[in-house]
C-alpha cells in the first residue's frame, strides 16, 4: 500500500498555530494538504498504478497487470521497429528484455509476440490501438510515459534512429498527446544514456574488469521465434578511466541540467533522480524484480553521472 505524505499538513499546520490561532492552523491545514499532500500522493497513486500495470504477476488469472495495456505496448514497439523497414535482431532482443522486466510466463510472451508481430504487419491500425490504451489508462500520465520510454528504447535498439521509426515515433506519441520537442528531449536522453553505458563499460574496464557485473538472461526460446540474449549491467566503485569531455555532457544529460547550472541545481536534480529510482520505493510498488533491477541499474547510472560531474568540478 502506497505511503501518504503528510508532510504539506504538518508544517502548514505548524505554522498556523504559531500564530496562536486554530483558525489560521485550519488553513495552514487545508494548504499544505492541497498544495503540497495532494499533488505528492496524486503522482505516488500515479507511479504505482503504472508499476502495477506493467507487472504481469498472475499470467492473466488473477494478476495484478493490465493485460490490455501490456498487449497494446509491444503492438506499438512491433509499429515502431517496422519503420526501419524490417524488424532486426537488436529489436528482437529488446522486446525480449522486455519481457522479462514485465516477469512475463510463456503465457504473457505469446501474448508478447502475437502483439509485436500484429503491430509490425502493414495493416496495423495504430490510431484504434492508441484509443484502446488511452481508454485502459484512465488518463494516467505516468502509464503513457512508461510506453513512450519503451518506443523510444526499441527505435534507438540497434544505436541508430531511421527516418521511418522517427516518423513513427512522432505519430503515436502525437497521438499520445505528446508534442514532437518533449519526445525529442526524450531521444537525446536515451541516446546519452547509450553513450554513458559506454563510458561506465570502459571506465570498469579499467577500474577492475568484470568486477561488479554480472549476465542477465533473458530466456522463453519457443520455435526460434527470437533468439536467447544478455544484457551486461554495471557495478559501481571508484573508477580510473579518465572521462572525456563528451562523457561528461552526457552525465549533464542523464541528470537532466544545463552544464551552467549550479552544483545546488545538480544536487537537488540528483536527489529528485535517485528518490524516483529508489530500489525500495519501487519494489513497495510492485514491480517485478526485473524491473526493479532494470531501475536499479538506472539509479546507478544516475549516481556515476553525478559522481562523474562533482569530480570535473572539484566538489566533495
């Protein structure tokens, strides 16, 4: 059950009384709840709602997971890796891993399969599945940011963005109700991530070679219809390698700040990345353990970017 925050509350209550005043501790009351509480458990209700969607606990009997909404995704990651004129391995094996982070059985990977190669063939109608989607989301905005994060993901699979998956991207995430700069800023944000997992692979390298990592499988071969992959993730510690000028842009771009920003604008982006990333918020979520590791992995990565730039700027 998702913590309330009573924080707004508290301190308008507080302050209220300091003026010795039950009327003014009533409406200290009333806004911090509003302003404060309200929005904080509106988006936590959000989040968890979202991370329940996307776990497949129960195979369709009883689980916890909008099976219409988890069908309704791959069928438009099946939609976007089309236009790159055919669906290659690199897409293949991202949608395998996510399946996996979905904690999918063999059922829920049919069900996987069936949708993505539905979503590849040229009929594919992806206005009427986005009508479906929108109506099983109930306006929950994080579910729609979720699915867009996997768009983006399965057309940058293979490292390169073609015209088509583009295009596509564009339509449905308009479709969405997502204009084409905040899915741009998405874009530029997968592809830093992409370029900083470089930068923690060589920097391990360095710092001690498989120390911290580890393989991750990704299983359900049926009939050869994708092929069993890995996904090397990355452990953390002091690194040597000696970080780029690029490099640290990137870090800039996992944060999500300006490279002028203050060090106390970073700070507070960092503690606001981490907070969302927390392995013990999202596992009191709900997520599968593939997720939450998949999170995990981002919150480390979200650490050595901000390690990366305090470094550059002779912070402790």
């Amino acid at each position: 059950m998702q913590q309330q925050s009573w924080m707004g509350r508290i301190v308008g209550t507080v302050i209220g009384l300091l003026f010795f005043n039950p009327l003014t501790a009533l409406i200290g009351f009333a806004i911090g709840w509003y302003f404060v509480d309200k929005p904080r458990n509106q988006a936590a209700r959000a989040r968890q709602e979202a991370s329940q969607a996307f776990s497949y606990a129960g195979g369709g009997q009883g689980g916890t997971g909008n099976f219409e909404i988890m069908r309704s995704s791959f069928a438009l990651m099946g939609y976007v890796a089309r236009g790159a004129g055919r669906v290659n391995e690199a897409h293949i094996q991202l949608a395998e891993i996510m399946i996996a982070r979905m904690g999918m059985d063999d059922h829920g990977r049919n069900m996987a399969v069936e949708a993505f190669n539905r979503g590849k063939d040229p009929s594919f109608n992806f206005r009427s599945e986005i009508g479906n989607l929108l109506r099983e989301a109930h306006g929950n905005n994080t579910i729609i940011a979720y699915i867009v994060e996997f768009l983006v993901e399965i057309a940058l699979a293979d490292g390169s963005l073609q015209q088509g998956e583009y295009d596509r991207l564009v339509e449905v995430t308009g479709a969405l109700g997502i204009g084409r700069e905040q899915l741009d800023r998405w874009i530029e944000l997968r592809r830093a991530q992409m370029r900083f997992a470089e930068y923690m692979r060589r920097a391990q390298q360095q710092w001690g070679g498989a120390q911290g990592s580890q393989q991750q499988g990704w299983g359900g071969q049926q009939q050869g219809q994708w092929q069993d992959q890995g996904q090397q993730s990355y452990g953390g510690g002091q690194q040597a390698y000696q970080a780029t000028e690029n490099d640290l842009q990137n870090a800039y771009q996992i944060l999500g700040v300006e490279s002028t920003a203050s060090f106390e604008e970073i700070k507070k982006a960092h503690r606001r990345l981490m907070l969302k990333y927390h392995p013990d918020r999202l596992a009191s979520q709900g997520l599968p353990p593939e997720m939450v590791r998949m999170y995990t992995e981002k919150a480390q990565e979200i650490q050595a970017a901000f390690d990366l730039i305090k470094k550059a700027r002779g912070e402790k």
